[in-house]
C-alpha cells in the first residue's frame, strides 16, 4: 500500500496507582485506590471486585472493604507522565500525547521496507513492542499496554484489548472490522454519552455490528456532518487522521489573583509585563512559538472579559508579545476594581523546520 502508516499507541497501566505501588513497595500486589471522594484509578488487584474510575470512594469500599485508599499526588504524576514523554521524544520523533499516560506514535519508518513479507513485518512489530516495553519499564518501573493499528483510531482501540502490560496488533481492516464486529460499540473512541443515547434510542443499536445497517446521511442528518462521517468510517477502518507534532497543548499562561482590588493601570501592567516575561521564559525552554495572546480580566463583582489577538506569523519575542497584551488590556472599559489579571497563549506551534530536521536525523 502506498501510503501505509503504522502507528502505536501506548497506555500506561492504571497509571496513579501503579506509581503509588511502585513507591511503596507494601502497597504492591494490593487492592488500592487513588482518590479522595472518587477513584480516580484503581490498581488491577481492586478492579477485580469492580473498583472503577469514577465511583464514589464509599462504594468502591463497599465493593472491597480491604481497601487501601490512597490520597493523590496529582503532580507528582503529571511530571512522571512528562517523563515518559521526554523517553519517547529521544527515539521517536512523530508523536502526540494526549493525555498524561498515553500517546500516538508513527512508527512506520522503523517497520516498513520494501518487499517485506507480511511475516517479516508482524516480527518486526513485536519486537518494536517489546524494545518499547522495556525501554519504559527500565526507565519507569511502570508497565504499559501498546496497540498497533494503520490508523491512529485502530492502534487505540488494540491498546485496549490486552491490558494490563499487554499489546494486540490489528495487521489489517479486515481484522479490525472482524475484531470490533460483535463488542459494544463504547469501545469506540470518541462515541460519547449523548452519541450513545441517540444510537440506543433511535436506532435501537448497542453493539458495532448494528451501525453498519446506517446509512451514512442518516448519521450525518443525526449527527451533523463531522461526527456522522466519523461513525460511518471508523467501524470501517477508514477513519484516518495525522499525528500533529507541531500543534501542542492548546494553551497556557498565567494569572494572578490580587487579595484586595487593584485601581491602578499601570500596577495591572507591571503584572502583564512580568506575566509576559514569564511565558517567553518558557516558550523559549519549550522551543514553541505562539499566534494568539488573550488578556483575562476580573472585577471585584466576579464578572470577567477575555480579549485576544491573532497574529499573523508565530512569535516567542517578548516585547511584541507584551504590546499585543497591552493592545489588549487597552479595550476592557473597565480598568479599575480588578480581581485578577491574566495572560494566556495557544496557537502553540514548534517550527516545523526543527521537526523536519529530527525526522531526517533517524
Ligand atoms: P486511564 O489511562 O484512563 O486509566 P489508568 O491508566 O488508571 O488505567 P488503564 O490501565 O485502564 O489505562 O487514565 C490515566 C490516569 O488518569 C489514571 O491513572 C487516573 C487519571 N484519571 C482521572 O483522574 N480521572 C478519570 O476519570 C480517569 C478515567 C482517569
Ligand atoms: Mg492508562
């Protein structure tokens, strides 16, 4: 095929948890859930008695009165997560995280070659999976479970099907649409609740193989043109969509709440100016550049404003940066009474000549 990818996605096994039980050796093996009011993981030992994200800590306890509730360390984990990330960047140069545990990779260059036999091929995924799999475990003492796919879709929905510390390979469509054929179609990704309801009530369709006797303008008329062509391709294999290395997180900044109100313009624009100063600090760490800059403003009255401005070329140059946020702050009618003052960024860009750059380099 000619324009054949092959793309991995990894999921790291219930990912709070296992950290906890990795730092804590007496807490390996056990039932543990991380969580205060609600789980928001559970190790595998607690799913076995139907331990779930989401649930209420009371009943996860009903459900295992053994066990062992531990209380989050939310950035502890979110900088193990950034750990991965940094792993993976030094091998693999197309990736997209989208969450702090998992992620997509284009590993097509390290397995395609040119009359390769399809056996050839399988064995050179699995050991792709494996080098994968230690180089975290070896770094991390974390597990993880990988899926490959020839779509971004299919490789995480294989990542899904032997978890934990598992990996499953979709070789094909055909072995996609045969795999998701007779499961509940919520092991489609991006199928949310209201989706869902629509698909059991007018459709009467719980399970993949009855959303293939939809039409697709039916899905479309129901679900609008972006999500009805979506359903119709994805249970097809034909659903793709690229990798975006260049576009990252969609935004941050920074804000600061003042403890009494602030009248003064150019006290709000000392703040701007060190909030400016702060963010260029870490687009230049970050190698990133920028095409919208919004100011956020609250009043003593709790009512707020966001004012932006689109550029037309990227930018991490402070002084520009700091003129757009004061151009701006310029047109609040408001500038007194302040509460908290912010700036923000997104449009997040990396210059895509660095990126071809490294693509070259393996
Ligand atoms: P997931 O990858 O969904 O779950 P998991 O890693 O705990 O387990 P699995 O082996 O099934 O992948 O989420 C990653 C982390 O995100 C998870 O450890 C806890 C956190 N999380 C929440 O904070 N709230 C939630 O609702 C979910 C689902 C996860
Ligand atoms: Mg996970």
């Amino acid at each position: 095929m000619e324009n054949e990818k092959i793309y991995l996605h990894y999921d790291m096994d219930a990912f709070f948890a296992s950290i906890e039980q990795r730092d804590n050796p007496s807490l390996r093996g056990k039932a543990i859930a991380v969580g205060s009011g609600v789980v928001t993981t559970a190790s595998y030992e607690a799913r076995k008695f139907g331990v779930k994200s989401a649930m209420a800590m009371a009943n996860a306890k009903r459900l295992c009165p053994h066990l062992k509730v531990i209380y989050p360390r939310k950035n502890f984990y979110f900088l193990e997560g950034e750990k991965i990330q940094n792993l993976i960047k030094k091998v693999i140069k197309i990736y997209e995280f989208t969450s702090v545990d998992e992620g997509y990779l284009d590993i097509t260059q390290f397995i395609l070659a040119e009359n390769q036999t399809r056996a050839r091929k399988i064995s050179k995924i699995k050991r792709f999976i494996k080098k994968f799999k230690e180089y975290i475990y070896k770094n991390m003492n974390l597990t993880c479970s990988v899926g490959i796919g020839f779509s971004k879709v299919s490789a995480k929905i294989a990542s899904d099907a032997n978890k934990p510390n598992g990996f499953f390979i979709f070789e094909d469509k055909n072995h996609f649409v045969n795999y998701i054929f007779e499961k509940d179609f919520s092991i489609i990704p991006g199928i949310g609740k209201k989706t869902k309801e629509i698909l059991n009530f007018d459709f009467g369709a719980t399970k993949v193989s009855q959303l293939y006797e939809i039409s697709r303008n039916e899905l479309i008329r129901k679900f609008g043109a972006s999500r009805g062509e979506y359903i119709y391709d994805v249970i097809r294999g034909e659903h793709f969509s690229k990798i975006n290395v260049d576009k990252k997180r969609k935004s941050y900044g920074y804000e600061i709440t003042f403890n009494q109100n602030v009248n003064e313009i150019y006290e709000l624009q000392e703040e701007l100016r060190a909030q400016v100063e702060k963010i260029c600090q870490k687009l230049k760490e970050k190698k990133e550049f920028v095409k919208t800059i919004t100011v956020k403003i609250k009043y003593s009255d709790f009512t707020g404003h966001t004012r932006s401005k689109t550029l037309e070329n990227t930018t991490n140059d402070e002084k520009l940066i700091y003129k757009v946020a004061l151009e701006n702050f310029s047109h609040f009618v408001k500038k007194d009474e302040v509460r908290l003052i912010g700036i923000y960024v997104s449009n997040i860009f990396k210059r895509s000549f660095i990126q071809l750059k490294l693509i070259d380099e393996t």
